[in-house]
C-alpha cells in the first residue's frame, strides 16, 4: 500500500496550528469529500492532537504538535498510481496554509 509521509515545523503557538489543521480538514471534507474526525489526545504532555481523515481509497492522520505537523497518508492500490501527484497537492496545501500564518 502506498504512503505518504510529510513533516512540517511551524513557529506557531498551538492554537494557531490547531486551527490552522482544523482548516485544513475543512479544505480536505470540501475538495476530496474526505470524512475527518478531530481527537485531542489528552494523555500528551505535548498538548498534541490528531486529524484522522478517510474516504475510499485513502486514509490518514494530521498531527499537530506545538512544533509540527505530520501528515502521513495510506493510498489504496488505484490512487497508489497517483502518489505522487497526490504528495505534491498535499505539501501544496500545507504549504500555502502556513504561508498565510507567516
């Protein structure tokens, strides 16, 4: 299965990078009609969250720590052909959301 792994630092504070992965889950419900589902993990001392976002074909996790984002993402074999055109629009997207808070 392929997999896409992106790892970004912010200077942010961790409301300001929440928000901002609360808006990129809007953006990925209103163009690739994903179904997203925020769960703040209480137990880390970091004050870490996750994004778990799914539709068919593709699955994943946005992490959001006070330091960065990861997203890692798990292709099904049809859209495993896209991969990489997949992975550029994703570091597209992060990219102008943290452009935007610069």
């Amino acid at each position: 299965m392929p997999q896409i792994h992106i790892d970004r630092t912010h200077g942010l504070s961790l409301p300001k990078a929440q928000a901002m992965a609360k808006a990129w889950a809007q953006s990925a419900q209103d163009e690739f009609g994903m179904q997203t589902q925020y769960a703040p993990l209480a137990a880390s001392p970091e004050g870490e969250n996750v994004w778990h976002f799914k539709r068919t074909g593709a699955q994943g996790t946005l992490r959001v720590t006070p330091e960065r984002f990861v997203l890692e993402v798990k292709l099904g074999f049809l859209l495993g052909t896209f991969k990489h055109r997949i992975e550029a629009e994703l570091l597209h997207n992060l990219d102008t959301l943290l452009a935007r808070t610069d």
